[in-house]
C-alpha cells in the first residue's frame, strides 16, 4: 500500500510541476480529484489489509505455520529474553539453564515470545531455540516406571527441577532421560508437554 500511495502523490506533484500559470484552476481542481481519489484508494486498500493481518490464527505462528502455544527448549548456554521482538529492546530475564522447556506464545518475524514455568520471558531469537524437547520435573522425588501405569516397578527418582530430554509421549505419560536414567512420569509430575500431547 505504500508504494501505491508514493505512486499516487507522485502523480500529483507531477501534475502541479507540468502545470503552467494558465492552468491553475483546472490543476487545482485536478489536484482535488487526485487527493480524493488516492485517499478512497488507501481505504480501498485498508480492508485487504485487515484481512490478511486477520488471516494469521492465533493459535497458529504466523512465521512458521506451527500451533501456538508449543514448547521448544533453550539451545545454548543461556538465553536474553527481551521487552520486545529485536535488539534495541532492554533485557528483562535471562534463561541459563542448558535445555531448559520454554513455552512459544507468539512469533514475529525471527523472534518468539517464550515463557518459563512460573510465565517469566519475554522475546527470544528464534536461533536460541531448539525443536528439541525436555521437561522440568516439578515434584520432589518423582518416580520413574518400567511402564506407562501407576502399578509397573519403579526403577529411579528425580528430584524436583530437574530438567529431563523427553523420548517419547503418551497422553498421561512420558518416557524421559536424566544422567542415564530412563523411565515413565507421570504427565502430572512435568511441565514441558501439552496434557494430551502424544510424543513418537
């Protein structure tokens, strides 16, 4: 829309430039059709756009097409979350826990607007992120299971914040790995998976 404005007062300064002093009056009423007709134009144009802002769902990313909210994990050693999407934002928090799960809650451009478990974050590079996933144990000495129900053995525990890489997810259940150590939690004893997310 905004090279057809530039085009259109183009237009009109080439228009007031070409005109000689015998043709004032017609340039100026030249000139006012030309601005009337420019400015229903930007109208014109204004619902167009609207509607493909409108386009973008929002539990859809408009950068990457992928469900909004999702979880990702923090790539490199640390993380500055910031006020908003780009460099000359302040920094509000830094993440600094190696594969730590954050939530994606928006996106633009290349940044994503990522929370941690108590919702602390902000703007984060896109290139900071990992589609690799992990979860965060939150209760103490969680129980790690031979199998994906309440009555199979345990085999390890987890202490509360731990951070585990996820293998596989079943509705109330995920195969994780911590130090070696693998089993099944329980989806109640994680934050960093959706409650009914299936994981392969």
């Amino acid at each position: 829309m905004r090279n057809t404005m530039a085009a259109r007062w183009g237009l009109i300064a080439a228009m007031l430039i070409g005109a000689g002093p015998g043709h004032a009056q017609d340039s100026a009423q030249d000139t006012e059709a030309a601005i009337e007709t420019a400015v229903a134009g930007a109208s014109a144009d204004a619902p167009a756009a609207a509607r493909k802002q409108k386009e973008c769902s929002p539990d859809i990313g408009c950068v990457t097409n992928l469900p909004l909210p999702r979880y990702v994990s923090l790539k490199g050693e640390e993380g500055n979350a910031r006020r908003g999407p780009g460099l000359t934002h302040r920094i509000d928090w830094v993440f600094t826990r190696p594969g730590m799960p954050l939530k994606v809650t928006a996106e633009y451009e290349n940044w994503r607007r990522v929370e941690d478990q108590d919702g602390a974050g902000g703007w984060v590079h896109y290139a900071l992120l990992s589609g690799v996933r992990s979860v965060l144990i939150t209760t103490d000495m969680a129980e790690f299971r031979d199998a994906p129900r309440m009555d199979a053995r345990v085999i390890a525990q987890a202490e509360l914040g731990v951070v585990a890489r996820v293998l596989e997810c079943r509705p109330d259940w995920c195969r994780i790995s911590v130090s070696g150590e693998r089993g099944w939690v329980a989806k109640t004893a994680l934050w960093g998976v959706g409650e009914a997310e299936v994981i392969d």
